[in-house]
C-alpha cells in the first residue's frame, strides 16, 4: 500500500505502456480478442487499487487490463491470454474482457455491464459474516449505475452494513452515449437515499489526493463495516472498443480530450517517465515475448473448464 507518487506514477505508466504496446500489436491480428483499453484512465485506478491489502477483493467490467496489473495480476500471462494461447490466465479462453487472478484478489470481470456488482457484494456479504477484517471493491463505469441491480446492490450492502467500495470510473461515455442523454439522476443523491457515504474526484489524474481519499475510504469501511462510493472523473482516450481514436464520429469533441491531454502526467511528467520507462519495457517485452512463444490449446481444450 502506498500514497508515494512514484510508486503510483510507476504503477500507472505501466498500464499505459502495456496497453500502448497492445494497441501496436493489435494491427497484426495476434491478439484474439476485442479489447477496450483504459488509455486515460490508469491514474485513478493506480491510486485506488493501490491502497487495498491483498486479500480484498476487486470485481470490474470488462476494461479491466488496469485492474488486474495493478491489483498484481501477471503480466506474461495477461497477453498469453489475449494471444489465445493455453499459458493464458485462462488457457486463452476467455480473452481480454474476463482477466481474473484470484490469488491476488482480482476476483473477475465481465462483458456485462454491471454483472460483477452483486459479486462484489456477495463477496462483502462474505467477509462479514467470517468476520474478516477484507474489504471487497466494485469499479464499474458510469454506465452500471443506470442497470437496476445498481440499485438493488446499493439497497442490500447499506441494509446488511457490507464493508463493499463501489467505485464508479465516470468518463462521461457508454459506447457513444454522453451521460446527459442517459441520466435523469445526480449520484450522489442516488448514493446518500440509499445512506451510503459519497466521495468524488474531479480530476482522475490527480493520484495523490485520489490515494489519500481511497485510503481513508478503505480504512473507515473496514472499521465499520459500512458500504461507501466513491465517484472519479476521468477520461477514455480510445475509442470504446478497439485501439483508434473515434473523434470523427461526432458523440465527443477533441477540444475536451484536449484539456485533459494537456494536463495528463504519464504524457508531460519527462523526469519520471525517463526513470522507469526502460524497467517497464523489459517487463513488456518478456510479457510479449512468452506469449508468441506459447502453445495454442489443443482441440481436446475446447469444452474443458466451460460447463
Ligand atoms: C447489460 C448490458 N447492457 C448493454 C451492454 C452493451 N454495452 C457494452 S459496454 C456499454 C457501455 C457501458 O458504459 P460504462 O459502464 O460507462 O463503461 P465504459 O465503457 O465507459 O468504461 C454498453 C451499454 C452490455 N454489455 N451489457
Ligand atoms: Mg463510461
């Protein structure tokens, strides 16, 4: 667990590096997979990951790539997986919408839009009732909270006092839809009628006060056992699914990604990117590396571990 900027920044620039190294592979057809990248969006989910022990837990969708390496997820079996290939998380099965490594507690993710919250919360229910001193996290996008089992989970987890984060990565979008064609509601408001205890963050970038916010969250749910949500703004770079920029399709303007492009750390902060980037390259190519050298699953895979 840290606060230290570098580590977080270390962190995040990893994520960007990973998925940027996707995105250059992508053309080549190697990778099997649809993938929605985070481009944009590591920051925050540096500083909130960051500040959880390895035995809570965290359930998201399915732009997860940020998720599972900064919960502690392996990154060599990361792109096996997106490759297709047995050495995959799961024997290339499941592809880049469903990583999962529960032995540090990235417990899942899911095409779905909002599918894995009432995971999360069964998992909170979990804790509690073996009285374990874990808390279990929930980051889904701004679009889960229009699903009615958004509702149903802010219900139970504030009636049963369930030590369960739900974080909600707002970039404003879902596919092509600006949040003020979709909501009628403030979420705050929805968050405090269910007397669950809201925090926000305007600036996704801003990692520091995002960890010290995140940190005091974790420690005040695992005192009281008592649900929180916290709301972080931030922005997709990428287009929704796929590795290009989509500014030409009209739903959203350069100028908006512009400011936040202008101020974004893993672009501008040189010191810091010259201090790390070559350790993470290694990382990345080794990662690459043992995925084009892996076995493709055999035919005898295919109906193995699916029902
Ligand atoms: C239940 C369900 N409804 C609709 C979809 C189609 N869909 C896929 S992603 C998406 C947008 C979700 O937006 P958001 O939750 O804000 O996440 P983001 O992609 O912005 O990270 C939708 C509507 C789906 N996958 N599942
Ligand atoms: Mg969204």
């Amino acid at each position: 667990m840290s606060t230290a900027y570098e580590e977080l920044f270390r962190q995040a620039l990893r994520i960007r590096m990973a998925e940027e190294k996707i995105a250059e592979l992508y053309p080549s057809d190697k990778i099997q997979s649809p993938v929605h990248l985070s481009i944009g969006q590591e920051p925050h989910a540096a500083a909130v990951i960051g500040q959880l022990r390895k035995g809570d837990e965290v359930f998201t969708s399915y732009r997860n790539h940020a998720v599972y390496l900064a919960k502690g997820g392996d990154m060599k079996k990361m792109f096996a997986e997106l490759y297709g290939k047995a050495d995959g998380i799961s024997k290339g099965k499941a592809g880049s919408m469903h990583l999962c490594a529960p032995e540090v507690g990235m417990m899942g993710a899911s095409a779905i839009v909002s599918a894995t919250l009432p995971h999360a919360l069964g998992a909170a229910y979990a804790f509690k009732i073996l009285r374990k001193k874990n808390i279990a996290v929930s980051i889904t996008g701004d679009g889960s909270t229009e699903e009615g089992v958004f509702c149903e989970c802010l219900n139970f987890a504030s009636l049963k006092k369930l030590p369960l984060l739900f974080v909600i990565e707002n970039n404003g979008l879902a596919i092509h839809s600006h949040i003020g064609t979709r909501q009628a509601f403030d979420l705050r408001k929805l968050a405090l009628a269910y007397n669950i205890p809201y925090l926000n963050s305007d600036e996704g970038f801003d990692m520091t006060s995002i960890a010290l916010k995140m940190r005091g969250a974790a420690a005040r749910i695992r005192k009281t056992s008592t649900p929180m949500l916290f709301e972080i703004r931030t922005c997709r770079y990428k287009q929704h699914v796929g590795v290009s920029e989509d500014f030409d399709k009209g739903y959203r303007s350069r100028s908006e990604f512009n400011k936040w492009y202008a101020r974004d750390p893993l672009v501008h902060n040189k010191k810091l990117i010259n201090k790390y980037r070559s350790g993470i390259e290694k990382e990345i190519n080794n990662a690459v590396d043992y995925a084009e050298k892996a076995r493709f699953p055999g035919r005898g895979e295919l109906l193995k571990d699916v029902c």
